[in-house]
C-alpha cells in the first residue's frame, strides 16, 4: 500500500473539455454528478483519428450554438472531466477518458501521469483481463452475437431498413448474410463506428489503453468497475421492438460518423 491512499477512477466520457487544473478546484464537500453522454460501441473498441470531417459545432448556426451553449451551462460540472473527491488524506479522482486515438493525447495527458503514479488502485471500464474473459465468453456462446433461432434480421426489418443496413454494414467490411443474422445490439454497435474508423479496431491506444500500460510498467493495480458482462446482460433484456428501434437509430447516424468522430475529440481536448 502506497503512503498517499488515492484511488483512480476512470470513466468513459464522449462530449466535454479537459482541464487538468479542475483536479484543484473539485472538493469533498460537493457531490460529483457527471452527465457522460456514450457513442461508441458496450464494448469499448478504440478507433483511430483517420476520419475527417466537419466539427459538427462549430458549424452550427447562431441560434443552433446559442441553444446548446444554454443546455450545456445548464449541466453540473460542465467543463473539464478531471475532478478530486477528498476526504481526510484520502482522495479519489474522476478521469474522463475517450477510446479514440489520437497523437495529440500523448502531450494532452502529460499533468495526470504524476498524479496516476501515485494511485492505490486504478478503476476503469474495463481491464484487459475482462476483455479478454468477455472475448472467450462470445466465442464460447454464439447467441451472445449471432440469431441462432427465430427470425432474422430481414424478416425482422422493412425491406428499406434493411437494404440500408445491408449496404452500411458492406462499407464496415460485414457481407449482407453475416449482418442478417448478427444480434441488433452489436449491429447498432459497428453502425456507430465509421467505415473511416474500421481498419484502427485493432491498435488500441485511445486513453484507457494508455493508462493501463502505464499501469503496468509502474505496477499499480487495475479493476473493473462493474462486472465484464454487465452491458451484455442489459441490452440482453431488450423487447423485440425496442432492437429494431435501435438499429433504426443507428441507421440514422451512420454516414455522419466522420464529422461526429471530429467533433468529438476535439470537444475532448479543447480543455487544455
């Protein structure tokens, strides 16, 4: 056990800015209420900042700004997503972290290593361990991402939804009878992820990933912060309805997965 008893806890975070000089400014006595709002897939795939496109923000019109400005002041905490709860010599500090890589994070989260260095303990999403458990539970129990029984997605769609499914998973690399039989939750999860994005699945290097590598070379320990299977369990419970209103919803979003990809990391670094 580490003299200065910290706890790290970091928690996936989609919209907002960073500044590390919040960690000061954030005490025990207020009660920490983070709005985090979640466009990429339950299972934490890191994409690559090879997409472009327009910052989808700073485009809007005036009024559009004006109106999102006002909901955003609205929203407790609304700048930064690095905060310190402190209690006696105790301190617990909130990071929010982003799954896409990127070059300017290396400098970005030069202020929060000092400070991670000195944790007792790291809490994020999930580790590599639940990762790896997550991937041999799917590999084991086909049904977890495929229809084994029932009808399938064509039969489950309009003809139109689907032929829009149909070509939209084609661009991610997905031929038309794999999707047709894929279960609506991951559907909606790759149609959130940009064809742009696709072929960066597999570096993982967005901000979890680099803190538990830094973890690991400083021997601090690492825990999930619910159970592997949690998400899995959830969208498990979905109505029949309610998975063809989410991939109706995906549906919606994804040629603009680009530009949403751009405004996204740039509203997290904005902060510094």
């Amino acid at each position: 056990m580490r003299s200065l008893n910290i706890r790290i806890r970091i928690i996936r975070f989609a919209f907002g800015a960073y500044s590390a000089n919040n960690v000061t400014n954030q005490t025990a006595e207020t009660k920490m209420r983070l709005i985090l709002i979640i466009l990429f897939s339950v299972l934490a795939l890191p994409v690559t900042a090879q997409c472009v496109g327009e910052n989808l923000i700073e485009s809007m019109t005036e009024a559009e700004r004006a109106a999102f400005d006002q909901k955003v002041a609205a929203a407790p905490y609304n700048t930064g997503n690095f905060w310190r709860a402190q209690k006696g010599d105790s301190s617990i500090y909130v990071l929010g972290t982003i799954h896409l890589d990127d070059p300017r994070l290396a400098k970005y989260l030069e202020p929060v290593w000092p400070i991670i260095k000195k944790a007792d303990l790291i809490l994020l999403e999930g580790t590599r361990e639940d990762m790896k458990r997550l991937e041999k539970e799917m590999a084991s129990k086909p049904d977890m991402m495929f229809i084994t029984h029932g009808p399938t997605l064509p039969e489950r769609l309009p003809k139109a939804d689907w032929a829009k499914l149909r070509e939209a998973m084609s661009e991610r690399g997905i031929p038309g009878f794999l999707a047709a039989k894929m279960q609506p939750w991951y559907i909606s999860m790759m149609l959130s992820i940009p064809p742009c994005a696709m072929n960066g699945l597999a570096e993982k290097n967005g901000v979890d990933f680099r803190i538990m590598d830094f973890a690991e070379k400083n021997g601090i320990p690492t825990r999930g912060l619910e159970p592997y299977d949690t998400v899995l369990s959830i969208f498990g419970g979905d109505k029949p309805d309610e998975e063809t209103d989410m991939i109706r919803m995906a549906l919606a979003n994804a040629n603009s997965g680009g530009a949403m990809i751009v405004t996204m990391m740039d509203s997290y670094l904005s902060g510094m």
